[in-house]
C-alpha cells in the first residue's frame, strides 16, 4: 500500500514540468514574505523569510560548521512550535548580529511568542562564510541591514542571484577561492494536485549558495572550481579520486556553507517538519558534490503554514528536493560576476571564445600542412 502510494507521488511529480520556473518563488505559499538587503560597501548582506500567520518551523543541520541562532528551539522536543521568521546571512558569525534588527522590526509589529510582559520574536537563523576579502572582511551585515531586509519583505519582487545572503557567495573553491565562481541566491515552487481529492499541496524552495563543491545540472557538471586559467572546470570529485587529498592544499574549515528555508502549506507537525528538512537535503546532494563537507555549514529550515489538508510527509519531502534541487541552479544561472569571481554567462563566453581560438589554429596549422604537402 506505501509503495503504491509513492509511485502514484512520483507519477505526480514526474508529471509536473521540472522546467518551468519562471515567475515561480518561496513566496508562493500564502504568508510567506521575503526581503533582501545587501551592504553598499561589499557584496554581503541578508535575506528574511517572514511567516505572515502561524507557522510551524524545523531545521536540519547536515554541514560540520555551521553558525546559527535559536535553532536548539527547533527541536521537537522544545516547547516552542511557531516562529516569525527565518533569517540568512553573510558574514559569518559576525553576520548573525543582522537578526536583531529582523527582532526589532517584528517586534515593532507586535510579533512574537507571548509571555508575561511582552511578545518575543522567534527568528531562527544561519549565516554562511563570505570574508573572502581581507580589506573588507570587517564590513559584515548588521542591525541595520537585517532591519531594512525585514521591513522590505513582500510576496512579489521576485530577486534573485546577487541579492540577500547570496549576494558575496562562490562556489567551487576546494582549489582556493581564486579558482571559484560566482555563487548567489535562488527560489522556485513546485505544486503538486491530487487528481482523487481535487487537493493540492505547494512547496517552494529559497537557497543561498556557498559551497565547497561544483554544482549539477540535470546530473551534469555545470559550474564550480575551475582550472588555473580559468577557462575550464575541474571535476571536484573525480581529480580527487584520481590524485588524493595532498594534492590540494587544505583550506580553513568552515569557509562555505549552503543555507536553504522550505515553505509549504501543508499542515506538518513540528516532528513531520524536520522530516521534510531531511529529505530537503538529497536536492543539496543532487545539485552540489562534494556535499556537506567539514567546510560546509550546510543547514535547511522548513515552515509549515497547514492551509492545506495534505499532509504526506513523503510526497512533501520529495517536492522540497525538487525544488532545492532547481533553486540551487537558478542561484547560478541567476547570479552576475563579482570582482574576480566570473558567473556561469561569462565563464562559458570566456570559455567558448578559447575554444573558437584553439579551433582556429588547428584549422590554420592544417592549412598549412596542406600547403606544404603541395610543394
């Protein structure tokens, strides 16, 4: 009967165009608002996801260095089941100060887990290395960003790449950050309806993209770390297997770092949740490899609105890989280059146009050999 029931799940999703994702967001769940702000004087910055009704949140952590606030609240065995917001920032963990201003701004609308004297915001939240600059590593999101990201949270401004929490993030960096691409920030949704009950269930994804490793598209490489001049990608994994670790000289952990929030409007236990993270994460492991590494921090977060009577934990947790899967993808293919770090438009420019010239040699050489060959 289980396995009758996934299939029919999967039907469903397979029947659902994986590629249309234009126009589609975390904000399509009902209640959920999002807002972006990035500091003037770097690419850094940071993105609130604001539960605009009652919400249930969970989280799971998969990555070995993850910064994070408030998430133990998460647990289900704590007492805490809604929260107000989630919230994603650079800077390390200097960047987790951004979450008082996201305190102050909920606060300021009367948000929050009452108690005796007043309400307190629950802001749950992660942040994600982006001190690739030593000149500027002291500029880092603050209050202040984190309170304008709140106030400017809405359902429709659909942004995306270099904005928020994306807006400093690379990726491919297990060969140095010189070697790294730009990273960024991406969202979609998935709905998915029930052709017996007439029900329907949506799940959206929002992703800022930090890794360590390459990323997949469709199972094939796509972007991350490249070679020393640029103009081509290495296979993370398979130069590894091939060379072994000391062939890469070892980096500082905790230098990366993905950090994805679910929305749905399914009715989820707090419990039922912190499944969906779980199952959120084989979209890390489809779209990154390596994945969830001793230098990531990898962290996703779920929020639950229950306007919606579906309520399968696997169909959920299997649309929610989906959609981080393809939210991953659309941070690459959204984002713009920053300084020295190309995005995936310029690399492949970068990358045709030496290919055209190799070509053009080859011809030319052949050329000549031809004409050589006739006297």
């Amino acid at each position: 009967m289980i396995a009758a029931r996934v299939l029919f799940f999967l039907l469903c999703l397979s029947m659902v165009n994986s590629n249309d994702n234009s126009q589609k967001s975390i904000t399509d769940i009902e209640n959920i608002l999002v807002g972006h702000s990035v500091r003037t004087e770097r690419p850094t910055g940071c993105t609130v996801i604001i539960c605009n009704t009652t919400c249930i949140g969970a989280v799971d952590v998969r990555g070995s260095a993850p910064g994070t606030r408030e998430t133990d609240l998460l647990d289900p065995l704590n007492i805490v089941e809604h929260v107000n917001a989630i919230t994603l920032c650079g800077g390390s963990a200097f960047g987790l100060d951004a979450v008082a201003g996201v305190v102050k701004c909920l606060d300021e609308k009367q948000l929050g887990f009452p108690t005796l004297t007043r309400r307190v915001p629950i802001v749950p939240a992660a942040v994600l290395y982006d001190l690739y600059t030593k000149n500027d590593a002291l500029i880092v999101p603050d209050a202040d960003i984190g309170y304008s990201a709140c106030i400017s949270a809405n359902n429709s401004n659909f942004l995306e790449g270099n904005v928020g929490a994306g807006a400093g993030a690379l990726i491919g960096k297990v060969f140095g950050v010189q070697r790294a691409m730009k990273g960024g920030l991406g969202t979609t949704s998935l709905t998915v309806f029930d052709s017996k009950t007439n029900a329907s269930v949506t799940v959206g994804a929002l992703v800022a993209v930090n890794a360590v490793g390459d990323i997949y598209k469709n199972g094939q490489l796509f972007a991350g770390a490249r070679t020393v001049d640029g103009k081509n990608l290495v296979n993370t994994v398979e130069f590894l297997l091939k060379n072994g670790p000391s062939s890469v000289k070892s980096s500082f952990p905790g230098t990366a770092t993905t950090l994805a929030c679910i929305a749905t409007n399914a009715k989820l236990t707090k419990a039922q949740a912190k499944k969906v993270s779980q199952m959120a994460h084989d979209g890390f492991a489809r779209a990154i490899n390596p994945v969830h590494t001793m230098n990531d921090g990898d962290i996703i977060f779920t929020l639950a609105t229950g306007t919606s009577s579906v309520s399968d934990v696997n169909l959920i947790g299997m649309i929610a890989a989906r959609v981080v899967e393809q939210a991953i993808v659309q941070a690459i293919e959204k984002a713009t280059s920053s300084s020295v770090f190309p995005n995936i438009n310029d690399f492949r420019a970068n990358s045709s146009s030496s290919e055209q010239t190799n070509l053009l040699i080859i011809l030319f050489l052949t050329f000549c050999f031809f004409l050589n060959s006739l006297f």
